[in-house]
C-alpha cells in the first residue's frame, strides 16, 4: 500500500469514527488526500498560500455529515445557522446548569466572537489575547467554530487576522511522536510549511489567529516543573507542551488563541492565562428556538404545500415553547433543537423518494453526533495521556444513564430524585480517580440527558418550598425509552447469579485448558481413568453459552410482552404520542397527566437496535450488538408476536405493531410475521404521509403470492398524496375500504390506475362517503374493461348525479365480473336509476343495486322492482330502494336499515330524517293493506326501530346544540 492509500485509508478511517462537528479539524489527512487530488487546480507556486489555504479551509468546513442529508439536502452553513447566546464571564464564576442559570424571559446582552477579540482598556498591545469560549454538551461550540472558521474565509469577521490555523485537541493528543509548532501546522495545512508568519520573527504573528477545539480531549499540565519552557516554532516537542507555550504566551506571544472547551474542563487552563472568558449559553429564549426551527423546517422544498405544513409546524411549536414546557428547557441546547427537527422531519415529510429513514436511526445518529469516538478517560497522572485506556464513554452512558431509565420504564417513572441518581450513577464509586471521572461525567454528560422537571402548573420563576424536592427527567422523553432499550439489548440488565456464572464459567474455561493440557501428559506415564472425570470442566462453558442463548431468547419475549401490553391498548399509536410530545395538545380538552406513562416507544426502540445500520453506528460509539446475538432475539421474537397475532388486536397496536416491523428492517422476518396477518383494520387511523409509507414498506416485503384480505382504511383522513403512497400495498388487499376519507376526483385516477394494474387482485372497493363526484366515478369506469378481478363495487354516498348513473349503465357490460353495484344515498332520480337497474338485468353476473336514499318517486320504486322481477325480465336482480315493495314488505328492509343506523350520525341529518319519514308512510300504508295480524305486527315492528332511530336523531341534534349555546360566550 502506498503512501496515498494509507493516508486515504486512515482519513475514511476517522470519518467513519467521528462526528460531524470533530470531521472539520481532521486535516492531516485531508490535506494529504486533497494534494494528490489537485492535478487540475493551478500550480501552488502560482497562487497565494494564504488564499489557497482560506479555499481549504472552506471546502472542508463547508462539508456537512451524513446526518443532513435526511432534510432532503436543501442546508448549508450559512442558511441554517442560528447564533446561539454568548455571555462574558468573570473568571471567579462559575459554570451553571442552563435551565436552571438562566429565566427564558429574562434579558440578556449577547456577544460575538469577534467582539471578544476587541482590545480593552488593560490590553498589552505586545500580547495576543486568549479567549476561553467554554459551554456545556450540545449547546453549540462545534457550529460557533464552524460558521466562524467560514466567515473569516469569506472575509466577513476577524479581518485584523490574516491567517486563521484550526487544530482539534483530539487530534494532536493522539500524536505520539514529538513535533515543533510549524511542523504541527505543515503537517496538518501543507499549504503553510514555509510561512513567514510562523517564523517567530518581529510582530509577525499578531496577524496569527490559533483556534483550539475540544481542550476536554487533551492533558495540559502548566506546572514549570513538568512542562518544559520553549519560544522557538522550530523546536520540536510534544504537542501539549507546544500548546501550553502558546497559551502562557512564551511561544509566539503576540499571536491571539481562541480554545472552546466543556464544562469540566474550564479549570485546566489557569485563569492567568486566559484574557477573556465566554460562555455558550444555547438557545435560552423561544425566539432563537423558532428562527431555528423555521431555517430547518421551511426549507424542505419550493412547493407552497410542505411550506405551509412546516408554517403550521412552527406555530404549534412556538406555543409549546412558549408555555414553559419540557421540550423548552430541552430547545436550550441547540442540539435538542436539531432532535426535535429531525423527528419532525421524519413525521411529516417522509416520501418514498427521500432515503429510508428510522425513528431510531434518528436517536442513533443524535448520540454519534455528540458523542462518536469519545472514550473515557482512566490516567490522571502527569505522564498518562487521557486516551490510554479506550473505554468507551457511551457504552458507560448506557451502563449508568441507560440504567436510570430501565428502571424508570420497569415501574412506569419518568422523574428522578437526586438520591436515586446517586444510587444508579455512582453510588459504588471508591477511588479518587473513580471519583474524578464521575464528577467530569456528571458535568458534561449527565446534565445532556438530564434536566429539572418543569411543572407546568408553576411559573419557572417560582422556587421550591422546603417539603418539596427538586426532581429531574430525560430532556427528551423518547430518550429515556431509548436508553433503555439500548440497555436490555446490549444484555447489561443481567441479575447477580447471572453475572456470578459468566464470571465462574470464565475462569474455570481457562483453568480448564491448563488442567486437560497437564493431565495428558501425566496420563501417558499413569493411565488412571479417574483423570476423564477432569472433562466435565469443559461442560461449564458449553452450559454458560446455553444460559446465554436462554437470556437473549427472554429479550425477545420481553419485547414482545411490552408490545401488547393490555392496559396500553386502546392509547393513541406511538407515532401520534411522539408528536403530542413535542407540539404539545391544543384545543378546549387537554388531557390529564397521569403518573404512569405509557412507555410504547420502549420495544420499539428495542426492534430498531437490532437494525444493522444501528449497529454500525452503534459500533462507531462503542456498543457493540453481536450477529448471534441479534439472531437469536429475533428467533425469539419471531415465535412471540405470531403468539400475540393470534389473539384479536385494536387499530392503533396493529399500527404499533407494523412500526416495529418497519423499525427492525429485516425483510425475511417482516415476512414472515405478515404471513399471519390476513387482514389490517386501521379504521380511525389518523393518518399521516410516514404511516403510509410504513404500511407500504412493511407490505412491499410479502412475496408476490401473499394477499391480504381486508385492508380497512375507513376514517383514515387519507389524501391524494396518501394514496399514491399506499398504491403498492392496494396490489396485495383484497378488500380496499377507503370509505370516509373525503377523497375528490383526482384520486379516482390513481385508484384507475390500480384498477389496470396486471397485479392488482381488488374484488371489492368501497369509496363510500367520498366526494368523487360524476368526474371521480368516469375515471373508474374507464379501467373497468381492463380489470377482471373487482366483484363489489360500492359508491355509496359520492355525489353521484343522474348523468353520472347513466354513464355508469353504459360501462357496465365491459366488465364482466362485477357482482354487487352499490350507489345509495346519491342524486339518482327514477330515470337513471331505470337505465341501471336495465343495465344489470343485461349484465350476466350482477345480482345485487343499491339505490335507497336516493330521490326517488313512489312510482320510480314501483317501476324498479317491476324491471328487476325475474318473471317480467327472465333474470332477478336485487333491488334495494326501500323498505317496501308496494303493499308488502321488503325482504331487504334490514340490511337497508343497518347501513342507515350505522351511518346516520356522520350523514346529513335532515335528508337522513326525511328519508326516514318516507320510509314511515310506506310502512303505514302497507300495514293498512295487511289482512293478516301477523303481518300488521311485523310492520309495526320495523316502524317501531325506524322512530326510535328518528328518536336518537333529533336527541342527538338537540344536545349537539346545546354545546354549541354553552361554548357560545355571552355578549
């Protein structure tokens, strides 16, 4: 391998073990790669090394991660940067908790970068000035740095500096061979070996601007006695000692340094060194949350429709910031802020164009983003540098953290005590160096998954009364399912004998080789049987491995039983929590908060771990989920669901259910729990453009041989956009109940489509209570002489006009297969309803027409059991028109009434009223030409069930009025 490849290698290497915000200072081996890559690019001799240095610079900070491109690729820098807040410090303050520092209505006098570089009154003029920016995980120092690095590149801020030279801390703290200053900078920015302005000559570098990134990632040590002093750039040390020189101003002292480090590492720099301090403060205030938002959601597309939606979007998310919420303590870090767009993203503009995106990738993606690549550092020692001992830091997170919120989900808690965050993060710490880590993990980690609880029903201003007691939640609440999740599946839940036998069967499996290698050779020369019985210890191992495989199986079972839970049955389906969640509940009937909350994100997270794309990034952080492991979870998990599928299931845990299976991504096993499902009543199912890409997806995984019987998405608040979504899981139904949906004309053409569709096995359609209208209706008949598999046909309730029913007997003979035509509750009059009635005795399979509720005359009716009578015609066709036919009763007068009382509530009341009325007179008049009592009797027994529905009607219409009187404010 050659000089080129290695450094391409080890620069992949990096990218794929760091976030985002640390790829923008990986230059050593960017630069190598973009030098070998510049053929094309004029000779460097030609142009100005500090502007080829500047064009560098802003190609690599302008790079945007992997993680971006889920908004759909419309951001850059500049376009979704949002300046978070920045407060001088005295040096003797010290660094607070966010929420609990700062009041989000209280002012504060925000500071830039550049500003903090301005001269004051006590100014050396012969030293450069240090700058401390500091702040807390997530709160925006990686961006700061960005947009700061691009701004000087494009000339916009810090013009008194010529050259602007980026180094990250994580970088030079894992070199191991000793270099001087210009070797640093050559080896990280080639462009830059031969600079005058590093040569240390004269006030050359008061035009120099050091930028340090991550302070928290090196060891500096400012004690004389153990760094040694230097002033020469060509003296070649190791690389915290050329940073502590730089910062004691011994080594360039007029060059200016700006480092940005965590909270726990404010006090490694003495206070003497440091000219300014500056704290990040995030976003404190509502109205940086919603400029925030507004870049991120607003630029999604040019259409004017996902405008609007990300408009609605913003609104709603305002007013729940502005309530003091929980999701607005969280907003203070910007990267909650970017959480809570990305989750919006995946809710409301999810296609099927966009990469395939999870719920839990998102979660995964956030913690690698703040987190990838980090270790826990166990030396303290002047001579132990931080990352000797690789301990992976969020595999500690889901050790301490992850088990805070296992605990929390197993007895139903969202809030915490401090005493029980003493007991789970910490409580058996013993060293002072346990206790170090500790407090540096507290400061900078735990405040990023933790935050006060916020009562809503008290001003953030008010303090606690002396009984109460300061609790605290997951910043975000889908992260303590996450965590949790993350903690089950890693197997860390392990109880004490199950932690005893790994450990017992560990040391006797190596006791074990030393004993058998020793007993061979002593059996050579002593051949007594009683050395076979040393074998047995081989067995200890094998039995462990099965304990294992027993353990993972009750993983999948676990994730099963906290899928169907009982008493979450009948809640809303998680993707509709997930947004309650961060837009909050708005109108007259808030819901009441209980003290058990409904943990259903919790198993979900579980399946979506075992994602392979999870767990490579997962791998990046350092948990590592093996194949074995994932195999044998979902064997497990495979027998349990078809368990549970047996048993009946509500909508909203049936749409529960195809999330987990779309979270998972594992098409086989998706496959075969389908094959146990043949039919999917989503009925009331608010549906959203994500949840049909869900359905589709999960569906899109079932061989071509599978169908499905009844898909129902009656009430689903479907739209055109939906249904072109859901068109390849329409090809596998069936049953397609599309009823009451409000769907126009221009879905008609898509469902024509379907309809021609070679694939498509519809036999029967209801688009009942859709407005199609006459257009809608010609758009289906135009595919009927291509489709042979539709047998019902129901256009119930569509607007459907006399010119509309005479097109439709006219279509009728090109299908051959149609079996029951269903236009009741239409504006059918008798003359069209003739020609339909004409057209289906001609047909040779129909046998059943609908036309009830239709305004039809008494002599209309008369005439269309007279065409439909098989003596007149040779043929029978049911006509449904009423509950009479003539003097005697209908033999489909229930049929007809059921449909009427099922619907009666959502159709118009007054024409259902009328209608019903009419019905009435018809029964009247029939009982009156009865001569058999028991005929009378059963006439009345019908009038009887119709009065009591026009009972309900006028019942129900007068309460509904007096709601309104009683909502209505008096004037």
């Amino acid at each position: 391998m050659g000089p080129m490849q290695r450094g391409l290698s080890q620069l992949l290497g990096r990218c794929r073990r760091k976030p985002w915000a640390e790829l923008c200072f990986c230059a050593t081996s960017g630069e190598r790669f973009r030098t070998y890559c510049s053929s094309t690019s004029p000779h460097p001799a030609d142009l100005d090394p500090l502007e080829v240095h500047k064009q560098r610079l802003q190609m690599w900070f302008s790079h945007l991660p992997q993680e971006e491109k889920q908004f759909g690729g419309y951001f850059s820098p500049e376009t979704m940067h949002v300046d978070p807040l920045i407060l001088e410090r005295k040096p003797e303050e010290r660094a607070r908790l966010l929420s609990s520092a700062f009041s989000p209505h209280s002012q504060h006098l925000s500071k830039t970068v550049e500003e903090l570089f301005e001269p004051s009154p006590s100014w050396d003029s012969s030293r450069g000035l240090n700058v401390l920016l500091y702040g807390a995980v997530g709160t925006g120092k990686s961006t700061v740095v960005r947009k700061l690095v691009l701004d000087w590149c494009r000339g916009r801020t810090l013009g008194q500096f010529k050259l602007l030279i980026p180094f990250s801390c994580e970088d030079l703290s894992q070199l191991s061979k000793v270099s001087s200053l210009r070797d640093l900078v050559s080896r990280k920015y080639l462009q830059l070996r031969k600079h005058p302005l590093l040569s240390g000559e004269g006030d050359q570098a008061r035009d120099i601007l050091f930028l340090f990134n991550g302070l928290e990632k090196m060891k500096l040590d400012f004690r004389i006695g153990s760094t040694e002093l230097c002033s020469d750039p060509n003296e070649a040390l190791p690389p915290a000692v050329v940073v502590v020189n730089l910062l004691r101003k011994y080594l360039l002292p007029q060059a200016s340094i700006l480092v940005t480090t965590r909270l726990s590492a404010v006090d490694r720099v003495p206070p003497k060194y440091i000219s300014r301090h500056a704290q990040i403060c995030g976003f404190i205030d509502p109205d940086r949350q919603r400029a925030y938002f507004a870049k991120r959601l607003l630029q999604q597309t040019d259409d004017a429709a996902p405008k609007e939606e990300a408009q609605a979007l913003i609104e709603l998310l305002y007013l729940n910031l502005q309530r003091e919420s929980q999701l607005a303590t969280a907003c203070f870090l910007p990267s909650y802020c970017w959480l809570t767009c990305a989750t919006l993203h995946f809710l409301h503009f999810t296609n099927a164009n966009a990469p395939i995106r999870t719920l839990t990738g998102i979660y995964t993606s956030f913690l690698r983003l703040n987190f990838g690549g980090e270790v826990l550092g166990m030396g303290t020692g002047a001579g132990t540098p931080i990352q000797d001992h690789h301990n992976s830091l969020m595999l500690y997170v889901v050790q301490t953290v992850g088990k805070l919120a296992f605990d929390g989900v197993t007895n139903k808690r969202m809030s915490f005590s401090e005493k029980e965050l003493e007991q789970w993060i910490g409580g058996k710490t013993k060293t002072d160096e346990e206790l170090r880590q500790l407090a540096m993990f507290r400061t900078d980690v735990l405040d990023f998954f933790l935050a006060p609880s916020v009562d809503s029903n008290k001003p953030s201003s008010a303090k606690l009364s002396e009984h109460e007691e300061l609790r605290y939640v997951f910043a975000a609440p889908a992260m303590q399912e996450y965590l949790a999740a993350l903690y089950v599946v890693l197997g860390e839940n392990k109880s004490a004998l199950e932690i005893l036998s790994k450990q017992v069967s560990k040391a006797i499996g190596q006791a074990s080789e030393d004993v058998n290698a020793l007993l061979a050779i002593i059996s050579k020369f002593i051949p007594l049987r009683i050395f076979t019985i040393f074998n047995l210890l081989k067995l200890v191992p094998k039995l462990f491995e099965k304990f294992t495989v027993r353990n993972q199986g009750r993983i999948g079972r676990t994730l099963a039983t906290e899928m169907f839970r009982t008493e979450d049955s009948y809640n809303e389906d998680v993707l509709d929590q997930v947004e309650q969640n961060l837009l909050g509940v708005h109108g007259p009937h808030q819901p009441q908060k209980s003290e058990e909350h409904p943990f259903e994100l919790y198993p979900i997270f579980m399946g979506g771990l075992l994602n392979y794309g999870n767990r490579v990034l997962l791998q990046q952080l350092g948990c590592t989920i093996q194949n074995d492991t994932v195999a044998q979870i979902t064997k497990a998990l495979r027998k349990y669901l078809v368990r549970e599928l047996s048993k009946p299931q509500p909508p909203e845990e049936l749409m529960d259910l195809l999330f987990l299976l779309y979270e998972f991504q594992n098409p086989r096993l998706t496959a075969e729990v389908l094959s146990y499902i043949r039919s999917v009543r989503l009925r009331n199912i608010r549906m959203t453009s994500l949840k049909c890409y869900v359905l589709s997806s999960v569906l899109s995984c079932t061989p071509p041989s599978y169908h499905l019987e009844v898909l129902d998405l009656s009430s689903c608040l479907l739209t055109c956009d939906m249904i072109r979504i859901l068109l390849p899981a329409f090809r596998h139904t069936h049953h397609l109940n599309l009823q009451f949906n409000s769907l126009g004309p221009e879905p008609c053409l898509l469902l024509s489509d379907l309809l021609r569709d070679p694939k498509s096995c519809i036999k029967t359609l209801e688009l009942c209570d859709n407005p199609i209208l006459n257009a809608g209706a010609a758009s289906l008949l135009e595919a009927l002489p291509e489709n042979q598999s539709l047998r019902h046909l129901s256009l119930m309730h569509t607007g459907l006009a006399d010119g509309g029913a005479v097109e439709l007997a006219q279509a009728l003979h090109k299908h051959s297969s149609l079996e029951e035509l269903n236009v009741a509750y239409n504006n059918i009059g008798d003359n069209a309803a003739l020609s339909l009635v004409d057209a289906c005795r001609e047909h040779p399979t129909i046998h059943t027409l609908h036309l009830y509720l239709n305004p039809l005359s008494d002599v209309g009716k008369r005439s269309l059991y007279v065409r439909g009578d098989p003596s007149k015609s040779g043929r029978k066709v049911r006509v449904l028109a009423s509950v009479t036919e003539g003097s005697d009763l209908s033999e489909d007068w229930h049929p007809i009434l059921s449909v009427i009382i099922e619907n009666a509530k959502s159709w118009d009341r007054e024409r259902v009223k009328q209608q019903l009325r009419v019905f009435l007179r018809d029964l009247e008049w029939g009982r009156q030409q009865q001569p058999s009592f028991w005929k009378r009797l059963h006439f009345w027994r019908v009038e009887r069930g119709i009065r009591e529905t026009l009972k309900m009607l006028e019942k129900d219409q007068v309460a509904h009025v007096c709601d309104v009187c009683d909502k209505t404010p008096a004037k």
